[in-house]
C-alpha cells in the first residue's frame, strides 16, 4: 500500500458534510487515484452527528480511517471541532467554520464547498476535477455560488498560507 | 470500461440491472434502502412491498414463473421473512432469488446487531458475501448465477460498511439473457405438505452438498500466501482491515460463507503456525471450523460487540484485550425542530402515559425533553405490546397505556395488532395513536402503501389506515392535525383514555423534511390524471 491520504469530514446532519465528502471523493477519482469513502447513513439524519472518512492514494484498503491517522479534519459545526480532533495524526490540519470570514462567502449552506476549497490547497488533485467534481454533485443553479465558494476557500488557504 | 465511484447499495442496483433482473423488492431498512431506489433510478422495476414476507413471497412467485429477483432488506426484516424462506430453501426456485441482507453490526440505525450469517445454516440457503463494492457488484452476479444453476435462493450477506462506503466498480458485461417467464406446473415441488415436504428436504441438503464441493474451488475466496507463522481467516469488511493491520500476515477471506470451503480452510490453518479467526460479530466461522476438527483461535469477547475497524484488528493480532478508547463523542439525533410530532409527545409526558412505542423516527420521543416511551422492540410490536400491559396491569395503570406506530409501520406490520385489539379487547379498552407524516421518514422518506405513490412516486391505488380500522371494528376513529389543533388532540386522548372502547387516533401532518416533495409529487400526478394520463397507476 503506497501513502494514502486520509480526510474526514464532519459536521450534524443535514449541514451538507456528506455532499462535501462525495465531492472530495469524486474529484480524487477523476485524479486518477484509488478511493474510498466510509460513512453511517440512517438515524444521524436528524441533527445528530455525521462523520464521513474519505481515503485516497495508490491503493486503499480499509475505507475507515484509523482514529490519529488523519491528515486533514474539515468540520462544518463549531461544536463539532473538538469531538474529531481525536482522528487527527500529529501536525494535521483541522479546517473548520471559524477557517473563512462568514461574509466572504456566498452563503452559510456553502460553507462545505468553502472549506474544500480551503482543502484542496494542501492536495495534490488538479483544480479542473475539483471544479468537476463540484458541479457533478449540484444542481446548475447552485454551480456559480459554488464555484465562488471553493475559490474564497481556496485562496484563504493560501493567503494563510496553510 | 469506465470506473465509477460506487456505495455497495448502488453497485448491487447496478448488477441486478445488468443480470437482467424482473423486479426488485423488499421494504425500506438502513443500510439496505438505497438498493431498489438505485434500481429504480437506472431504469430497473423496483417496488416496495408492506414488509419483507410479503416482498420475498412476491419474489418466490416470481422465480416460480422464472424470472430473475432481487428482493433487499435489513438484517431485521430478514426475521420477518424467515417463514417463507426455511420454505423457499426446499421448493427451490425455477429462476433465480437472491436475498440481500444487509446487517449492522454496531447498530448505527437499528435495535439489535444479529449476525444474519446464521441464517444460512438455519434454513439450508447459500450465503455469499463481499468486501467491497465491486465484489457487492461481482458476487451480486455470483449470486444470481448459483441460484439458477442449483434452482434455489441464494443469500447475499452485507454490512453497513459495505453498503455505505463508495469504492470505485467496473461494470461486467456479458451475463446470459433471462428467458422469459412463463408458468410450468410443479405440484411436488412447489405445495409443501408433508409428503412432498420430506423428499423436499433430501433435496435441498444434496444441493447443498454439490454447492460445497463448488465452493472448494470458488474464486469468490481469496487465498493470500503471506508469513507463515501468522494466518488469518476473516470475511466481508474486515478483510479491508486485516489487510492493512497486518499486510504481512497470510490470509484466507471467504467469500462464500455458507456452505464454508472447509478442505481449503483445513489446509491453510495446517499452512500456519497461528491461525486467528477475525469476524465481525458472533463467532460463527469458528463454531464452523472447530466444528469440523479444524483448530483455530477466535478473537476476544470484547470485540463481538459493534463493528471492526483497522485499529480493533490491530488489538485483535496482538491479543490486546485492555479497555479500549473510548468513542468519539457524537452529537445524538433528534426529532427536528419542526417535526409535527413535539405536540403528540408534549402531550403523552403531561398526561404520564404508558407508551408502548415502536420504531422510526418517532423512536426519539424516548429523548428529552419528553422521555416518552416505554418500550420499542420491533417493527409493529407496539400494538400487541400495548395490549399486553393492559391486560394485566392494575386498572388505574391500563388506563394510561396507549400505543404508538408510525404510519409506514403500522402498514409494515401494525396490521395484525390491530385485528388482535379488535379480537382480544382489554376490559379498559385501549388507545392505539398512529403518526401518520405521510412517509417511511426514518430511512429517509420512502413511499408505502399509505402514500398512495409508488416507489419513483407515481400514483397508484392508497391504503387507507382509517378506513381499515374501521372496517375491522374499531369503534373510534377519529384524524387530528397535532400541530393545528394540539388542544384538540390531548382533549380528544384524555376523553378516549377515560372510556373502555378500543379506538384509534391517527395524528396526521406531513413529515417537515418530506412535505415540499409531498405537495410536488401530488401535484405532477394531478396533473397527469388531468392530461388523460392514469398519473402510472395502469
């Protein structure tokens, strides 16, 4: 197994963490790496919990991503924060909503388009399959308030310069 | 060919189309439900059955007249078809039947976490299971392949992990044409009385034999020569695990769980110096295998319960049976903020009811603020639960007891408590409160006979609950909108719970996430039975 890069993405339900995942995981896919995604469905519809693990490389085994082993955290709920925080390997980055100036963004629903664009800074996926990959999971009307959304994310990330 | 991101569900709607399935059934459970929603996305004929008896009866009928079938459920619901199928195992099929079951060990949305591998030696039915969703993919094909060759239904064991993770599928072609259904008489092999019953039986343990000796030679499990002096024998997700905890380890993941290779097995077991069974759930490979003579070390207690996982299987090598860490701390569901439901459970706290519940969303009203709920065990059990505690309980107590079903529930299986309500009425009566939000919302809002709307939501013939209870003999029915007229509810409970009648009320308002796409779908096929269209109930 080569080096796998390991994300997981969380935030309560209904708040778009699983939308942010499928994109993530699509546009590693049209990267031309292996991926994997793991996430539970059902009861965490309702405002409870959502974590979903997306794991990419050269080949991946397990689609979970081991607690302390994740390089990158994108956390769409303030609360949520320190909850995952356990998931992440030493020296990795945790992006979460107070990442971006609320008023940077088109609005608060694309925040998890946002905190990829933040993201995809750090990650070796060509921006094309990002944009891609974006407008492959939105309806067309959302497609330009997204793609602004994914740039605001992108450059504050390398404004900070992480 | 093109390779998609796929969940397990998806992948299985993808081959069930491509093996040229007739119909698709089952009833909506987590992890299953996306399976015959993809189906009937990609163009396939999926239908929702009231529960999964039903849906496996109408998917036996239709491998009797020789089509191909898939029927989907939970692990659960695979309780609730276990009468027709210990039948079916004997009858055999004249198509193909294939029975995903799709477990979740960990119990991420259910109320127990059985280990439905057992159901394949229990009723004499073959048991396939994947690890990934092209194996969800390739084993589904498997699958519909070994049930038409040996005439009988075959099992295709998932778990939430493989169900709900995304991996990347390659689509096969090249899967024989189904022939066209068309009925051929088999009295013997079809009417189990007794007398045909027993050849029946011999029957199905011979086939049973071919299919073992088949599966010493089965691709569908892999073999991977590694160190000799650790072996690890496991199966479906935690394969992914095994491989990445111990990449060096030698490894042997059944793919055919039932009947089990057991010459292969013995063979690597000797191969190694320590062979370590790895399972998610109960331990029901080493039962098998040291059934059969064959020596193997099973993994701790501590790890039959919830799910494995890279780490757990790291434990599980090194013998570590110290506390674990433990979970992250997750935010609870809840019932959403503008669930029509707050009143219904505002009410049944400030009057200290009994509530025998039931299960779906309105599960939750067991939270606080409310803490209503007084029992939930399965699907439809709060109606006989209910009149149980009536039955006994000192009179000041019966009188409190109500029981409370969802609307897809009580068609699921609320039915037959009700006809024993009206059959075996308790001396205080009893009051039975259906939530009907005019969905199945729990699973994420599938349609059900009650809707009146198929499963790509078309309209067709609508169940009516009321009209049921009525015809049946209950003697007040009566319809509330809780959020309305909630002081009309609570008044109306309190005058019934008073009385000695059996009565239902049905407390309807639509789901809050599901009532925009209610109104649309109403809408669209107005609009078709306008244009002269029957809106697809012909």
């Amino acid at each position: 197994m080569g080096r796998v890069t390991n994300v997981v993405v969380a935030g309560l339900g209904g708040q778009g963490a699983i939308k942010a995942s499928d994109i993530l995981a699509d546009a590693a896919c049209r990267a031309g790496f292996d991926v994997k995604k793991a996430e539970i469905h059902g009861m965490s519809q309702r405002g409870g919990s959502v974590t979903s693990d997306v794991r990419f490389g050269d080949e991946v085994l397990s689609p979970m991503v081991p607690r302390g082993e994740a390089d990158f955290a994108v956390v769409l709920e303030a609360t949520q924060v320190e909850v995952v925080r356990p998931v992440l390997r030493q020296g990795g980055l945790c992006f979460g909503p107070d990442f971006l100036d609320e008023k940077a963004l088109p609005n608060r629903k694309s925040l998890n388009v946002a905190l990829l664009g933040a993201l995809s800074h750090h990650l070796d996926i060509p921006e094309p399959c990002w944009l891609e990959a974006v407008k492959a999971a939105l309806p067309e009307r959302l497609h330009e308030l997204n793609e602004k959304a994914f740039a605001a994310g992108r450059e504050a990330a390398a404004r900070q310069g992480r | 060919m093109e390779r998609k991101l796929l969940s397990g569900d998806e992948a299985v709607a993808l081959a069930a189309l491509d093996a040229g399935v007739a119909l698709g059934t089952g009833y909506p459970g987590t992890p299953s439900t996306e399976i015959l929603e993809t189906l009937a996305e990609l163009g396939g004929r999926a239908q929702w059955a009231p529960n999964e008896k039903v849906a496996l009866e109408v998917g036996i009928g239709a491998a009797f007249a020789g089509a191909r079938v898939l029927v989907t459920m939970k692990h659960v619901g695979v309780n609730v078809a276990a009468d027709p199928l210990f039948t079916a195992a004997y009858t055999g099929v004249s198509g193909a039947l294939v029975l995903v079951s799709a477990d979740d060990p960990g119990m991420a949305s259910s109320q127990n976490e059985q280990d439905n591998r057992r159901y394949s030696v229990a009723a004499g039915v073959p048991m396939l299971e994947p690890s990934d969703s092209q194996e969800a993919y390739d084993f589904l094909l498997a699958a519909m392949s070994l049930s038409e060759r040996h005439k009988m239904p075959v099992m295709l064991r998932m778990t939430t992990r493989v169900c709900h993770s995304k991996t990347l599928v390659e689509r096969r072609g090249g899967f024989p044409a189904a022939r066209a259904p068309s009925f051929e008489r088999d009295i013997a092999g079809r009417v189990m009385v007794p007398g045909y019953a027993r050849p029946a039986h011999k029957k199905l343990r011979a086939r049973l034999d071919e299919i073992q000796k088949e599966n010493e030679k089965s691709p569908l499990n892999l073999w991977k020569k590694g160190d000799p002096r650790l072996g690890i024998i496991t199966h479906g997700i935690t394969w992914e695990h095994v491989q990445e905890a111990a990449p060096g380890a030698s490894a042997f993941r059944i793919g055919t769980v039932y009947p089990l290779p057991l010459e292969q097995l013995r063979a690597f077991a000797r191969s190694v110096e320590r062979c370590l069974v790895i399972e998610e759930g109960d331990p029901f490979f080493v039962e098998q295998l040291r059934s059969a003579g064959i020596a193997v070390e099973g993994k701790p207690e501590m790890y039959r319960f919830g799910e494995l996982n890279v780490e757990r299987v790291r434990r599980i090598v090194a013998g570590d049976v110290s506390p674990e860490p433990p979970p992250l701390k997750a935010t609870p569901p809840r019932l959403c903020d503008a669930c029509p439901y707050h009143p219904v459970y505002g009410t049944l706290a400030r009057l200290d009811c009994i509530v025998a519940g039931d299960i779906g969303c309105y599960t939750l009203g067991v939270m606080e603020p409310y803490r209503a709920m007084d029992s939930c065990v399965a699907m439809g059990a709060s109606m006989g639960v209910g009149l149980g505690l009536r039955h006994v309980l000192p009179e000041q107590q019966a009188r409190r007891v109500v029981s409370i079903i969802g609307d897809s529930t009580f068609v699921h299986s609320g039915i037959n408590g009700l006809v024993e309500m009206v059959y075996n009425p308790p001396a205080t009566g009893h009051v039975v409160i259906v939530l009907d939000n005019g969905t199945t919302a729990m699973t994420g809002q599938q349609e059900h006979p009650g809707t009146g709307r198929t499963i790509e939501h078309d309209a067709t013939n609508k169940f009516s609950i009321e009209g049921f209870a009525r015809a049946s003999g209950v003697k007040h029915v009566d319809t509330v909108d809780p959020v309305a007229d909630p002081g009309g509810f609570e008044r109306l409970l309190k005058e019934r719970l008073a009385g000695n009648d059996i009565s239902m009320i049905v407390a309807r308002r639509a789901c809050i996430l599901a009532a925009a796409d209610i109104r649309k779908w109403d809408k669209q096929n107005a609009e078709k039975a306008e244009a002269g269209g029957c809106g697809g109930a012909c």
